[in-house]
C-alpha cells in the first residue's frame, strides 16, 4: 500500500467536500496502517532479501472497491477460528 498516494486521494477529496481546514483537522486526527502488513504476517512467508515478511496480492481487479472488498475478505480470514491441527 502507498499511504502517501492513498492519503493525498483522501486529503484531495475531502478538501473538494468539506474543505481545506476541514480536511487538514480530520486528517491531523488520522492514524495510517498498512493494513496488508498484518496480513503478511499470518501468511508467515518470510524474505530473507527484505528482512520482513512478503508481501501477498490480494487477487482480483485493482480498483477502489475490489480492493476494498478483498481486503474484508482478507480480514475475516485472519479472524475465522483455525482448522483443526492434525498434529
């Protein structure tokens, strides 16, 4: 995720919306997360290259709404009980 680009979109739009100083207190009061970082985690692939996990593609279309979409997919993933181990 590029939180730079994602937040300039959001900052762009809010400031079309609401307005300059509107934006700018709403933004001052936001937290950014990669969200896919967590992700990468559960997945447990690790890159030796990068020192971190690997990233993972989310499938489907690239847009705002799919990516949306995948995302709570993703999301409800992590959080559904694990299969029985068979260990």
């Amino acid at each position: 995720m590029d939180k730079a680009f994602d937040r300039d979109v959001l900052e762009r739009e809010l400031v079309r919306h609401q307005g300059p100083v509107a934006a700018g207190q709403w933004l001052a009061r936001c937290r950014w997360e990669d969200v896919m970082e967590p992700y990468a985690v559960w997945k447990g692939l690790w890159s030796v290259k990068r020192g971190a996990y690997r990233n993972q593609r989310l499938g489907g279309s690239h847009d705002a709404v799919a990516d949306c979409r995948a995302l709570l997919a993703k999301t409800e993933q992590m959080a559904a009980p694990a299969p029985p181990s068979h260990w």
